[in-house]
C-alpha cells in the first residue's frame, strides 16, 4: 500500500513542534522535516499551506511576536500577499509546526491535532 508523504514545517527549540514530530514518529511516520526558519516556504508554497489549512494568512501568523508589532501587520489594509511576504521575510512569524499530508493540513497545536489527517 502507498502511503502519501508527510511533510512538517517544524522548529527544534519549539516543543509543541518537538512532540508533534514524535507523535508522527511513534505512529510509524517518517515525515520529511523542514526547518523552516532556516528554509522559509516560497509565497506560492506557503499559498498552498494555507488553501490546505483553509485559513487566512493573519490566521497563520503568530502575533505575539516582536517582528509583527515592529512591521506594524495588525494593519486591516494589508493584503493576504502582503501578509505571505512578511512571513517569508521573517519566518518566525509563522505558527508551527504545520504537518501536510496529502491535500490536507493541520496547525500542530495541540499536536493532537495531527491525528485528524494522518
């Protein structure tokens, strides 16, 4: 049988990515890992993550971060490209981890909710 590949945006330093990835790997998966703070996703790829999350780019973004409030991206007129540019530019505004399976994606937090498309 032919198992589509996993694929986890993940984050060594960050736990809920760390027990995410062990969730994967206890129920038999070897996802292919990015690091994606070190490789951010290109804007058509992070595009694509967030068709198969179905959510909005302000929803993929992690606004406690210091970068959004500098970059001022609480503005309601900045557009979802917009939005996509900034999280290339500065990765760690994006929620981890993400875990991709096929067409479908989850945000792992908690990783728990990983289980729902694997």
């Amino acid at each position: 049988m032919m198992t589509m590949p996993i694929t986890i945006y993940h984050n060594p330093r960050c736990t809920k990515s760390r027990l995410s990835l062990a969730l994967l790997n206890e129920k038999g998966f070897k996802p292919t890992i990015i690091e994606y703070l070190n490789h951010p996703p290109d804007h058509e790829t992070l595009k694509s993550i967030l068709t198969k999350l179905g959510i909005s780019a302000r929803e993929l973004m992690r606004t406690n971060e210091q970068a959004y409030k500098d970059a001022k991206l609480d503005a309601p007129e900045l557009t979802e490209d917009q939005l996509i540019d900034a999280m290339i530019s500065q990765p760690v505004l994006i929620e981890r981890p993400i875990v991709i399976h096929g067409n479908k994606a989850v945000i792992g937090r908690p990783p728990e909710n990983i289980l729902e498309i694997i």
